[in-house]
C-alpha cells in the first residue's frame, strides 16, 4: 500500500467516525490526489479551524477557484457546518476531509468528474 493509500484509509476512518458517513470512494480518492503534495507535510495536511488566514485561504482558493463558487453562495456558513460536523474539539481535521465535505456539503461533486 503507497503513501496516499494509508492516508485515504486515515480519511475514511475519520469519515466514518468523527462524521457518521460513508464516503464515496471515487470521490474521496479524486479530492485527496487533488491536494496534491499537501498531504504529506504534518503542518499543509490538517486545516485549523481557528486559523481566520487559514479560513480564509480555504475560501478564495478552494472554494471559489476550485469549485467555482461564489461569496454569494454562503461560505462562511458552509464551512461554519463542516467544521461542525468534523467536530470543532478535534484538532486534526484533514485538508483532504474537509475538501471532500466542502465539496459535498456544496453539492460540486462534478468539478471531481472532468
């Protein structure tokens, strides 16, 4: 099993237990080659959910390049939720979870599709 198979099992192991879901496989995969090296560096692979830099990179570079959305479209709230649902005491929310619930909770499963 390579480097990025371990980490999808951490993923949908987190997915499972920190979230109640069962997660789509393909997608989950897509997301997670999709951050690219990201997820190899201790610090670059988790997402702070007090960082207010961090949030906002996370808006402008993910959610409104990557998945095209908009500042219309609720950001703050999206991520307000996901973080929620991650669980806001748990300390090590991976990048990689938190772009698949993103991508979920916005429903732009098909930006994964090309």
């Amino acid at each position: 099993m390579n480097a990025r198979e371990k980490l999808i099992v951490k993923y949908v192991s987190d997915l499972k237990e920190k979230c109640g879901m069962n997660p789509d496989m393909e997608l989950l995969r897509k997301v997670t080659v999709g951050c690219g090296p990201s997820i190899y560096n201790s610090d670059s692979s988790t997402v702070s959910s007090t960082d207010k830099s961090e949030l906002t990179t996370l808006r402008k570079k993910f959610l409104i390049k990557k998945l095209g959305l908009s500042e219309n479209d609720k950001l703050d709230e999206g991520i307000e939720k996901v973080m929620q649902q991650y669980g806001q005491s748990n300390r090590h929310k991976y990048r990689a979870v938190v772009y698949y619930l993103l991508t979920k909770h916005f429903g732009k499963e098909s930006v994964y599709n090309k």
